[in-house]
C-alpha cells in the first residue's frame, strides 16, 4: 500500500506533513548548479566523512529547505528542515577552523569561489568556504551532490533532533520513502 504521506506529481515530490501541510521536496539530489538558489544559513553540522580513495569529503547537517513566516497571531518562525548529505567531489585540501565551546557548528553563510582549471585541464575546481558562528571550513573540489536523506518536516526549531534524523550519518539516498 502507498504511503498516504507521499504523492508523486508529476517529476516532482510532495510531502504530506501530519499537521496536512505540504512542502514539495523538488528534488532529491542537488549540485552546484543550484547554488545560486540554496542557502545554508543556520543549517548545522552533525559529522564529516573523509574518503581519500574516492577523493570525496561528506558532510552531514540539517538543510533548511524554506522559512515560513509566521502566521497572524503567531510570533516565530517556522521550518521545513531535512537532514542531508554533502559529497565534496575531486575534494582536497581541506582546512578546518572552528572553536565551538559545545562542539556545535552552524553555518552562517556557504560562499562558492575562486574558479579554476584543474590542474588535469578537464574540470574547473572551486573552493568551497563554509563561513560558521564557530569559525570556517574550506575545502577546494569540482563539485558537490547534496542527498536529502529524509523528507522535510515543518517545525519550529532550525535542526532535528539526534533521534528524529535517524542519527548521524552520511546516507545517499532518500531512506523516508
């Protein structure tokens, strides 16, 4: 039997939340050719993965879909928040400056800069700098695949919980469905 929270329409997703609203999840996987249109503000970091071998580097963190407006008579935001796996391609030298005095990391800001030939004259790599409150992660690569790993969910915090994302993890598919 189908899942009554899921729907296809047409090639696109729509997610039935238990409250019936709806968040239409447009894909599953995005790159940086979307960049423009993501943002990361507020999404936080729950690991990082790297795979020398595969010259891969993954990051798992909450991904904050859409902000909702408060409604009248409401005073907060709401958000429509999934878990999601970043896989850094062709991925190296990676630096890592945070201090976090509870160990949380929550990025302010992802910036996509200094476009250049690699050095196999096949590919154009890019540094990719994670600006955070706790400090910055930069990393160069040709690229990234964002997985979303669960549907979104609406709700008042920025960022699940541990048990709610199904814990830390560097899934590359969606395991909801």
């Amino acid at each position: 039997m189908a899942d009554p929270a899921l729907m296809w329409i047409g090639q696109n997703i729509v997610i039935r939340h238990r409250t019936l609203e709806a968040y239409e999840l447009e894909k599953p996987i995005w790159t940086e050719d979307d960049f423009k249109v993501m943002g990361w503000h507020d999404a936080k970091v729950w690991g990082f993965l790297a795979k020398p071998k595969a010259w891969e580097y993954l990051i798992d963190l909450d991904y904050i879909f859409k902000w909702v407006h408060p409604k009248e008579g409401e005073e907060y935001f709401k958000f429509w928040v999934a878990p999601v796996t970043m896989v850094f391609e062709n991925a190296f030298d990676i630096n890592i400056d945070i201090e976090s005095q509870q160990g949380e990391i929550e990025v302010a800001d992802l910036h996509m800069e200094n476009p250049r030939n690699a050095k196999n004259g096949k590919f154009t790599e890019y540094t990719f700098r994670f600006e955070c409150q706790e400090g910055e992660i930069a990393l160069s690569a040709t690229g990234f695949k964002m997985y979303v790993q669960k549907i979104p969910v609406l709700q008042q915090g920025q960022s699940l919980e541990l048990i709610e994302r199904g814990g830390v993890n560097f899934w590359r598919e969606l395991n909801a469905l």
